[in-house]
C-alpha cells in the first residue's frame, strides 16, 4: 500500500473557498514558460545587462522625480499651506474665551462714553481758541498797538 500512487484528482484538489491560489505547480509552469521565451544569455551579460537597465532607470526615474516634484512641490505647498493657515487659524480661535454679551455691552458703553468726553474736551478747547484768534483779529484793527502789547504778554507769560 505504500507504493500505491495517489489518484491524479486527488493531488490536484484546491481549496474550495480560497480565491487566486497559487499552487507550486503553477510556479513551475510559470518558470518553464519564462525559460522558453528569453534566449540563452551568459550570465556575466545578463548581470551587466540587468545593471544597466537598473541605472537607465534609476536617471530616468530622478530626472521625472525632479520634474514631478517641482512642478507638484509649487501646488502642493500652496495648497498645504492655505490648508494648514486655516487649520491653525481654527484652532486659535477656539482657545480664545469670548467675552459674555452683558461685559460686551458694559465695554461698549464705557467706551463711547469716554470718546464723548474727549470729544467735548477738544471742542471746548477748539472754541477757546477760535474765540481768542477772533477777538485778536479785531482788536488789531481797532488798536493795532494794544494787540501788539496783549500779544507779547500772552507769549512773555508762555516762555
């Protein structure tokens, strides 16, 4: 019984649910097949052919890198960093604490009051001046000695 060969059916059987098995019988198939189409090639060729293949494409493969890169490195960067500022821009936003809408308003308030006083600050310094520049005008015209003296006092009493 030990020298009974097993059925040809019986070796060939694949696993029913396994997809896309590769059995060693198909390997070999594979080989003989690679074996029949290339032609006879001693192998100090076939190493020296295989190397410069290997460099044909490892300068062709950079030169289109480099090309690739810098055309794709100019899109993507701009494209990256408009991303990331908005990604970043986000993220800060959200670490920022909002003022409630009441503090908002109190704030709101106590600034315009505060521009209204100024505001009527320079207006009433505008009018002091505007008044004192027309009351010189015509008392030049009346007494033009007087002006002259009233001027000099002001500015003796500045410096």
């Amino acid at each position: 019984m030990a020298g009974k060969k097993k059925s040809p059916k019986a070796s060939s059987k694949k696993p029913v649910n396994a997809k896309n098995v590769v059995t060693d019988s198909d390997k070999i198939d594979d080989v003989k097949a690679q074996d029949l189409a290339t032609p006879k090639v001693d192998k100090a060729e076939k190493s020296k052919q295989t190397k410069d293949v290997a460099k044909a494409s490892k300068a062709s493969s950079k030169k289109s890198d480099k090309s690739k890169s810098e055309k794709d490195k100019g899109e993507k960067t701009a494209g990256k960093k408009v991303r990331n500022f908005f990604k970043d821009f986000r993220g800060e936003v959200k670490k920022v604490t909002w003022n409630s809408k009441e503090d908002t308003i109190k704030s709101t308030a106590v600034v315009l009051l505060v521009v209204l006083i100024v505001g009527i600050g320079i207006w009433i310094v505008d009018f002091g001046l505007t008044s004192l520049r027309e009351s010189l005008y015509t008392l030049s015209k009346s007494n033009p000695q007087e002006a002259r003296m009233f001027i000099s006092m002001m500015l003796s009493g500045l410096m």
